[in-house]
C-alpha cells in the first residue's frame, strides 16, 4: 500500500481493465437472425405460419353467371400456389380480385390480415407484382424503361433505378443488351421475362401471374418455366400462378387449387389430386392432357 494513502481512497481507486470499446447490442436482421459481434449467426428466429393471404366466402358474379360461388382459400408465405383449371373456371377473376382490380359481391380477401379494398389499394399495391399473359410491355418504351417505371413513377433516385435494374437483369439471366431494345424486338420469351422483372422491380411480397407461359412455343416455354423457378427459389416470394396446364402446376406449385365452374373442386399437391382425387371431375380434368398412346406399328 503506498505510504499516506487512506481507506477511502484505496476504495474509490476502480481496478484498471482492458479498453473493449462501445459496448455493443445484440441484433436482430432483417432475415430474422440474431447477430452476436465477432461471432457467426447462431440462432434463427422462428418464422410465422401465418396465411400471406385469405380468400373468405368469395362470391362474384357477371351478368347472369356465377364467376366464383364461396370460395374459401388460403396461401402460404414463400411458396408457389397454382390455381389450375379449364377457360372460365374463374382462376384469373380470383387473381384479379386479390389484386384490387375487381370487386367482389360478397366475402372478403385479406393480404397480410389487411383487407383488399379501394382503400387499401394505394398500401398495397406496391407489394402485390403483376404479370399477364404477353408482358403487358408498354411498346413505346425500352425493356429498361418497361421494368423500371412502377420505381420511376415512385420517384426514386435514378442511381438506385439502375442498380435495380441491373439486379433483375443478372437474376434472370437477360443480356444488358436487350435492355435496351424495344417490345416489338424482343421475343415472346424475353417479353415474358421483362414483364415479371418489371413486376419484380418494387420487391414486392407476392407475385402472381395470370397464364404467363400461355402464348409461347413449347421450346420457349420449357426455357423460360426453368428460367421462372430459377427465380422463385432465389427471391422466395408468395407466388400465385394461374394456368390450365397439368404439367405446368405440377413444375411449379407446392399447392395446387382445381376450380371447376366458380368452386373449388380439389386443393392440395399434384400427388394429392392424382392418387387421391376427391370426385370424378379431378380424374377427368387430369387424364384429358395425358400424352395419348403410342401409335401400333
């Protein structure tokens, strides 16, 4: 103990310790995951099962036809969802009242528990990406232009429009030349893949697209169904697809809802609705697109 020093200062003297620097908090990112400094990512955090979207009681009619008779539907998060069935099945009103476009008579439809009306449409419609069957491209302006306008129309920064663009284009594996061509250049393959990266664009939640391998050659449809999977594995979105092809839902969804005539007439997986079709409608719908037989010799 030095000479002359008191209890009270050998109390008030704080033992020295190594500088750690700020003190740091634990994290949480914005993919879940708790974040330790100086350590890797340990422990992920649980994700919601909650339904992205709820279809509840839907009734629509046009004219004197019943469109959709009650129906009653729900859709995963971060899954590809094919509704399937046959022209006027009312597959494409159903994806068009989960977009706002239509209104239906009765019942209701909840995106993320928020209910689709015009009220809600402006919150969102940025979250819900769209593609039609042919692009829907806007032929006066270029792929670039065509992709990037639901951003310029939001006012942002042209730098970050271009990152994005850029982004999209290497995800889908379109030439940075194409970009600059117009509509009436491209093919029916490259408009398709304009079209879904321009609903890509605002990262939306949800996807859904209304026959969009519909209008091409088989070459091309086999190239870009492979191209689109590509894509939703990587951007984990809530897809929707609707289609009338056996084939194509069986690439594509983890579900498959059948609608015959406005009602649901067999949700589940392609092995649910071949091995354990719930009436004779599944069984015929599915054996009409079989290959047929091979021709005797």
């Amino acid at each position: 103990m030095p000479a002359g020093e008191g209890l009270s200062q050998r109390i008030g003297r704080r033992r020295p310790t190594e500088d750690k620097g700020p003190r740091q908090k634990k994290a949480v990112d914005c993919l879940g995951t708790r974040q330790f400094p100086g350590k890797r990512k340990i422990m992920a955090l649980p994700e919601k099962n909650a339904d992205a979207i709820r279809v509840e009681r839907v009734y629509k009619r046009m004219g004197t036809r019943n469109v959709l008779e009650g129906i009653d539907l729900s859709f995963r998060r971060a899954q590809t969802h094919v509704l399937l069935g046959p022209s006027g099945c009312g597959k494409s009103t159903l994806l068009r009242l989960m977009l706002g476009l239509e209104r239906a008579d009765s019942g209701r439809i909840l995106v993320e528990d928020l209910p689709v009306t015009p009220e809600t449409q402006p919150q969102l419609a940025p979250r819900m990406g769209y593609v039609v069957q042919d692009g829907g491209l806007f032929p006066h302006l270029s792929a670039a232009g065509n992709i990037a306008l639901p951003a310029r129309v939001r006012g942002w920064p042209k730098k970050r429009i271009r990152a994005r663009v850029s982004e999209l284009a290497q995800l889908a594996d379109l030439d940075c030349s194409l970009l600059q061509r117009y509509p009436r250049e491209l093919s029916g393959g490259q408009k398709q893949r304009v079209g879904l990266l321009r609903a890509l664009m605002l990262d939306p939640a949800f996807c859904l697209l209304d026959e969009p391998l519909g209008a091409l050659d088989p070459v091309a449809r086999s190239s870009l169904q492979t191209a689109l999977k590509k894509i939703f594995n990587a951007v984990k979105k809530t897809v929707i697809m609707v289609t009338h092809d056996i084939g194509e839902a069986a690439f594509f969804g983890h579900s498959i809802t059948l609608l015959h005539r406005g009602t649901i007439a067999q949700k589940g997986t392609m092995e649910d609705l071949l091995e354990r079709p719930a009436d004779a409608y599944v069984t015929e719908f599915l054996s009409s697109q079989r290959p047929p037989p091979e021709a005797k010799s």
